[in-house]
C-alpha cells in the first residue's frame, strides 16, 4: 500500500507484463516468503491462499476496518512460531500467514491524542472539527469534515494493538509511517454502488482533494507504534513515501542514547592480542563437583552441562528490527540505516508496484537493489489481493532482485528465506 505518487488505490492491480520467452523454473519449493501485502483489502480471495505458491504472506492491517480482518485471516493460516515454519517448505499447507497490526499514514488523521484532550459527548463533534481543522492542511470546510469518520482516541486503538500483538506470537507492527505524497480523496464513498467485495475505509476510485494530514501528527502516531514495537520486542514494516529523512530522523530519535559502540580496529586488535595470551581454564571445561560416594565423601563428578536459554527481550523505546518495505529512496539514504551503531536492525523489501512501476524507478532499481546488503533484503508483493496474481509479482520481483546481484535463482530465494526467518524472529 505503498505509491511513489500518493494517488494509487489499494484496489487496483497494475498491470504485469507477459514474458513468453523460456524461463529458468522459479524455486518456489524452498519456500519464498511475501515480505509485505494486503490481500484482506479484498476479502473474497482469502480462500485462494491455501492454492498459493507463496509459502509465507506477511499480511498488513492499515486501518479500523481490516485489524480484525488480519486477525481472523491469521487464526485460520497464521504459524505460532519458526518451528512450525520450518515443518514444511512446501506451499501446500494451510498454515502460511504471518500477521501484521498497525494503522497507515494516509489514515493517520482517524486518530487523535487522547492524553492531551479528552472530550466529552458533549463535545464530540465540537472535538471532530477541531481535530481536523488543527491535523489537516489546507482547513478543511465544515462539509469535507462532516465526510470524516468520528476520530479515535489513540490510547483506545494502542490497547487493541497491543492485544491483537499478544495474541498473536509471530505478529509485527505494520503498515506504519510517513507519507508526503498522499491526499485525502474527496467526499463519502456512494454506498448504493460500491463495490462490496472491497473491504471499506479504501479510497475506492474518488478523486483526491487538496488536504493531506500535517508530518507532525503523522510522527506522532507513528512514534507511538514505534514505541509499542519496543515495548514488546516486534518487528515493524514501514512506508516512507517523500518523506525518507524525516522517517530516518523519527527513528533516530527513538534510538538516541541507545547506539552500539564501536570498536575501532586498533582496539580489535588489542583485545585479541588480550585473549591470545589468556592462559585461564576454558569456560567449556568440566567443572568438578563432590559427592559423597567415595572414602572421603568427595568422589568427584560431572557437572551437568546447562541449557543455553535465549535471553529475555528487555524492552526498548526502539522496535528490535524494521523493513523499509517497497523502499524507495536513493543508495545513499539506504546507506544511513547501515550505520553500524545503529541499535536497529534494517532490512529493504521491494516490490514491481513500486520500484519498478514507474520509469523513475526503474532508473535507480539496480543501483539501490546492489547498494542493500545481501542479508538484509526481502521481497514483496504489496497487492491488495491473495491468488495468482499475487503469486506471480512475488516470482518477478525475486527474478529481477536475483538478476542485480547475480544470484541464482535457488541461491537468492534461500538468501531471502534466511532474511525474513531473521527480520521476524531476530
């Protein structure tokens, strides 16, 4: 859900191009994994996802009218955990999502602070039309705002997240961010001839008006799923459209205070020259314990060697790990995220919609796909729709990701199984 432009729909499938001549066979039975998608937009195809090739679709909430959506998806397909993951390789299981819980930014004004103000009834619509008079540029007039859903108290919505989070083991935040690009389409959408097998909320072909929500309240909302994120050690998927500094400044805000130090290779240097001339017993060696078996009392034994235990996440004003999904920014915004005192671990998912949809972005593709470090790309889909379709976007990003950094097919789609087994479970 993501446009270099603002003004592309959810719901509308771009068009993909028929290649006839003969392809390499695409190694779908490794497992190849949709780092970022919408198909609960589209609610009559969840059925086609037990016939997709896909093994794994990472399926993202946007707004109040699909978190429940992406739940009830998640407790029929949804794994529990790596393990169950790595059962099967194979596409036909019925165990292939994993879900993701957040609200977009083009919805960003629904939601308001609800720790600065508190309004009573009384005042709900007096609030309705402050609120997004003071979150939206232009003002909007009295019969744009009246076309508005009744906002929502950001505590209210955090709370059900957090919830949904819990409930779900494998879930990430998402889709979050920032968006410079979007406007607001205009009016009420006609209900007498919508399209009901669209879930509601989307833009659903109405034009665009000239009011897009203000960057500090779309920071705000995003710094509080952020926030959450950390609390409970997930990761989150992110949209940056126009808007790439100001994203990177949100997070490096976050992250103040918490950067890796890093050991310059002088000091490398002397801490294994330390470490050579270490002449203390192994950790790995046997310790000896007493029993009372012997003449002595003291009969020596093995102490019995203990489990390694993952150790317990301790929460963090930052999200452990973030993917910048359909990223679409030039090499050397990519380059910041790899600073190496950085306390997040960042990933780059791309997409044909988006980086390859426009002629822009088929400009900087290859340049951007060989700046990512291999271990730290994905691959998406990002279609509002489960099935062939999203099937075969997910097979030709992958092809072209593969052909840029000149991996074989197989290779590159174990490179990016790894990726995303990593990015979801550290």
């Amino acid at each position: 859900m993501c446009s270099p432009t603002g003004e592309s729909t959810p719901h509308e499938t771009p068009k993909r191009a028929e290649d006839e001549t003969l392809k390499e066979p695409f190694p779908w039975h490794v497992g190849v994994y949709d780092a970022h998608c919408h198909p609960t937009d589209t609610m009559a195809s969840i059925s086609s996802i037990k016939d997709m090739q896909a093994r794994l679709l990472t399926i993202m909430a946007t707004r109040g009218q699909d978190q429940d959506l992406v739940a009830s998806v998640a407790e029929e397909h949804g794994i529990q955990d790596l393990s169950e993951l790595h059962e099967s390789s194979s596409s036909e299981t019925l165990k292939k999502v994993v879900p993701a819980f957040g609200w977009h930014p083009w919805f960003s004004h629904q939601l308001y602070d609800d720790s600065k103000e508190k309004p009573s009834e009384d005042e709900i619509q007096a609030h309705k039309t402050k609120h997004y008079s003071s979150v939206l540029s232009p003002t909007p007039n009295a019969d744009f705002i009246a076309s508005l859903p009744d906002p929502i108290p950001l505590s209210k919505f955090l709370s059900s997240t957090r919830q949904s989070l819990l409930a779900h083991p494998t879930a990430l935040i998402g889709e979050v961010g920032l968006d410079k690009a979007f406007r607001l389409p205009w009016g009420a959408v006609d209900q007498s001839t919508r399209n009901g097998d669209l879930t509601p909320g989307g833009r659903e072909g109405r034009m665009l008006s000239p009011h897009h929500v203000k960057m500090p309240h779309q920071v705000e909302i995003l710094r509080a799923q952020l926030r959450l994120a950390g609390e409970l050690g997930r990761p989150v998927s992110l949209h940056g459209v126009q808007a790439h500094g100001v994203l990177f400044d949100t997070l490096a805000s976050l992250w103040k205070g918490h950067e890796k130090e890093v050991v310059s290779k002088k000091k490398m240097k002397m801490i294994a020259k330390g470490v050579s001339e270490d002449f203390s017993s192994s950790s790995e060696e046997e310790e000896e314990v007493y029993s009372d078996d012997d003449e002595f009392g003291l009969k020596p034994r093995p102490k019995k060697t203990k489990e390694k235990k993952k150790k317990a996440y301790k929460p963090m004003p930052f999200p452990p790990r973030v993917c910048l999904h359909s990223f679409s920014g030039p090499p050397e915004m990519l380059k910041q995220y790899l600073d190496p005192k950085i306390p997040v671990k960042c990933y780059f998912s791309f997409s044909m919609g988006v980086n390859l949809g426009t002629a822009g972005g088929e400009a900087k593709f290859a340049e951007v796909v060989r700046a990512c470090p291999d271990g730290q790309l994905l691959v998406e889909s990002d279609l509002h729709k489960a099935g062939e379709d999203m099937d075969g976007y997910l097979e030709e990003i992958a092809r072209r990701v593969c052909e840029v950094k000149g991996w074989g097919l197989e290779e590159g789609m174990e490179r990016v199984r790894r990726n995303y087994e990593e990015f979801l479970f550290g």
